[in-house]
C-alpha cells in the first residue's frame, strides 16, 4: 500500500506499536501514536518517535471527531476500545501489525497458530527450512515484530507465529501454509468465550484458496469440525490414528504420508526435543517444511539436532542432583499439564502470575496426580489454593512473591527431584512478558 502523506493512527506505543510507526515514517505517512500511559510512563523508544516526527496523543484523550484515514492496533489493545470504534464508524480500516507486515510482503507466508506449542512449532518450522539451504525470515508473535525487517525481505519463506491477538485484526492476511496446533480455554479475559477465542485463531485461514494448505491436529476436536469450511488443502497430523494425508504417530514411528501411502518414517525417539506434546509440534513443523519443499529424510534429520527454544521446557541446570527446568512460557493450565506430563521424577511445580480467565481445577487435579510439591505465588495465589483445595491436594506452599516461590522450591527439593516452572498463568502481574520472569528463573536456580 502506498502510505505516502497518509495520515496514521497507530494504536498502542509497546514494541509492535514503535516498529510499526517507524515503519510507516519510512514510507511517508503523517504517525500519531496513542497510548493509555501517561508521557512518564513511556518508553524511551517510543518517546524518542517524536523527535522524528511522531504526534503523541496519549492518556485515552480522543478528539472530537477522526483526523486520520488508517488505524493500526497493537495486539495487546483490545478491539473494543472507543477509538476503533470512533474509527470504524467514519468508514476508517482499523488492521494489526500482522496485517501491515503481510501488505507489504514480497515472499510467501507460513502462518502458525493455535493455543499451545507455537512458538516450538514457528521457531522448528524455520530451523528445517533453513538446515536445507532455504532462505528463511522468522518474526511475528516470536522475537522482533515483523513490520520492523519484512520490507527488506527477498528471502524464500517468511515464517511467522500468530497470536489470537494478531489474527483478530487482519483483513486480507493469505498466507500459503497456515497450521493451527490445538485450541483449549486460553485469553478468555480478553476474547470473552472460547468461540470467540477460536474464531480469532481460525481467521489464519480466511483468505486462503485450493493452492494453499492448511495443517491441522487431527486429535482435536474443534479442528476437526473446522475442517470441512476450510478453503485449502488440507494436511492432518495425528498422534492417535493414522491420517491419508500429512503425519503420524504409531508404536514409536513417525510417518510421512500421502493419500494414504507412506512415503518415508523415523522413529521418534530421534527427536531431539522430547515430550509426546513435541512429537506433534514437530509434525506439524514437519508438514509445513514439507509443503514448503523440503525433502522427509531431510526433514527427519532437521528433528535430531533441533534443540528447542527457550523457556519452553528448557533444561537450566542440575544442582545437588534436582534438575531445574524453566517453562515460563507455559501461560496457561493446558500448556502446564504438557509440561507435568513430559517427566516421570518427582515434579516440585512452580505455579502463578495473573490468571487469564481459565479454569484451574482441572490443572491442580493433575498437580495432585504428577507432583509431589506445589509452590503458589502472584496474583492468582488465592484463585489457585482454592482449586488445590477443591481438588484435595494439600502439598502447597505460598509464596511472598516470585523470588521466595524459587527460594521454598530450591528448600523443598530433593536429589532426583525436577524443579518446574510452567505457571500456568502470564506473568504481567509482576513481570513485562515471560522472557523476563524466565531469566530471573534462571538467574536464581543458578546461584550458589
């Protein structure tokens, strides 16, 4: 699109916003920047934009009527707020930066989402693509946001991970492969019903056509009733059963294949990252590298040496014969269950943050089954005793704050014992984003 002298309003002032205002700079649009913050509450990067000419109109003060002829939102801004719908109103586009990527993309898409393993699945996809020489920009929910590098691009492949967030702003976002993991309960705080919740994710699809491809879980339920309204191809993945077209699992093999042939296997044990929960994100990697162009048995040998991505179940260290393990990306109670799953030792489990709407009964049933001590800390401390309680499980500590919940777990564990963080709640009540609460994870296990 030809921004040039168009007049920008860009919706929310963290990193997405910044990129994307520098973005537009670049391309000669008129940027105004709004925020709920107050001027000190800024960024230095996104108070620095005024210098460059950016308008800040900050504090949710809205004028009287639109002065702009584009909105582009932030994905953690809520599309309800008054100014999208002040905008809407006046016949003004209101897009994501997810969205502004895409228009200005030169190469083809492969899109991945779904409620658990994205990141693994987006940052494996890339990893077997680039291992056979393909040239490979990774971006969109996992590291700098893609408005920030996409222009530049004359690559193969952008590969990119995609919120719900992200995908419940786009318009026209098409995407040549688009993979949708799994769907449980999961930002209900924000999307308000898990039906909405899907329909955000299942948005990865709109404008596909026949030439695409869509890979989907066929262990799901929700993908499976899906399905059927897709407009592309489709490719299944499967721990459970076999599939007629796509990948797998059965008796310690993984299997390639196509309509109903196999085309190549490899026994999963060589999968470098572990846990049942990987053998599927390493399929629907697979598909998507496959689609792509590469070769199966160039594929299987990616998966031997892929070594994960961090605070996804990343092995910190062993100290005095515990085993220290940082799932801090683990935000809600599906991906902490993965996680409890994924070790046969003794579990002493790490659990807390702010509670994104989700049940967590059933996760502290499961607590009660795999782990022999529970550390509760954060805002969700209350929320979380109740359901241990709920649930009969009376092995848990409470926590002051996040320091002392890794002080009583390094106490309480033993030789042989796993150390466990996979919260299963954000980390925004203490912390900016996962990464940060994971490092201090770290930072703490590690000292003497």
């Amino acid at each position: 699109m030809d921004y040039q002298g168009k007049k920008v309003l860009v919706v929310g002032a963290g990193l997405s916003g910044v990129d994307a205002c520098r973005f537009l700079l670049k391309q000669g649009a008129g940027v105004i920047l709004t925020d709920s913050k107050s001027r000190e509450r800024l960024s230095p990067e996104a108070l620095s934009l005024e210098k460059q000419g950016v308008e800040l109109r900050l504090g949710n003060i809205l004028p009287e009527q639109v002065d702009w002829e584009q909105v582009v939102a932030s994905p953690g801004v809520p599309l309800g707020l008054p100014v999208f719908t002040m905008s809407r109103n006046a016949g003004v586009e209101v897009i994501g930066e997810i969205e502004l990527a895409w228009r200005t993309a030169s190469r083809p898409f492969i899109g991945i989402t779904g409620t658990n393993g994205k990141t693994t699945t987006t940052a494996l996809t890339a990893y077997l693509l680039q291992q056979q020489n393909y040239d490979v920009l990774l971006g969109g929910n996992i590291g700098q946001p893609l408005v920030s590098t996409i222009g530049d691009f004359r690559g193969d492949y952008v590969v990119a991970e995609l919120s719900s967030f992200q995908l419940e702003s786009c318009r026209d976002f098409h995407p040549h492969i688009a993979a949708f993991l799994n769907l449980s309960p999961d930002h209900l705080d924000r999307h308000g019903s898990l039906e909405n919740y899907a329909a955000a994710k299942a948005k990865i699809f709109a404008r596909q056509t026949k030439e695409d491809f869509a890979i989907l879980n066929w262990d799901d339920p929700y993908l499976r009733e899906l399905a059927p309204s897709l407009p592309g191809t489709i490719r299944w993945f499967s721990l459970q059963e076999p599939v007629e077209n796509g990948m797998y699992f059965r008796e310690g093999q993984v299997f390639f294949v196509r309509d109903g042939q196999i085309v190549y296997d490899f026994s999963a044990a060589d999968i470098y990252i572990k846990g049942r929960h990987n053998i599927a994100n390493a399929m629907a990697a697979s598909i998507a590298a496959w689609e792509a162009g590469a070769a199966p048995e160039n594929i299987a040998q990616g998966l031997r040496t892929f070594p994960g991505v961090p605070h996804r179940l990343e092995f910190v260290c062993q100290r005095d014969g515990v085993s220290y393990v940082n799932d801090s990306k683990g935000t809600n109670p599906d991906s902490t269950t993965q996680a409890l799953l994924a070790y046969e030792q003794p579990i002493v489990i790490l659990l807390g943050g702010r509670n994104k709407g989700c049940d967590m009964l059933p996760l502290l049933q499961l607590v009660k089954e795999r782990a022999r001590l529970a550390i509760l800390f954060g805002e969700a401390t209350a929320e979380l005793k109740r359901a241990a309680d709920t649930a009969g499980f009376s092995a848990y500590q409470i926590a002051d704050d996040f320091t002392h919940a890794v002080s009583l777990a390094r106490s309480a564990a033993k030789a042989g014992d796993v150390v466990l963080l996979s919260p299963a709640c954000t980390s925004w009540d203490a912390f900016p984003n996962f990464e940060v609460r994971g490092d201090l994870f770290k930072k703490l296990v590690r000292e003497e």
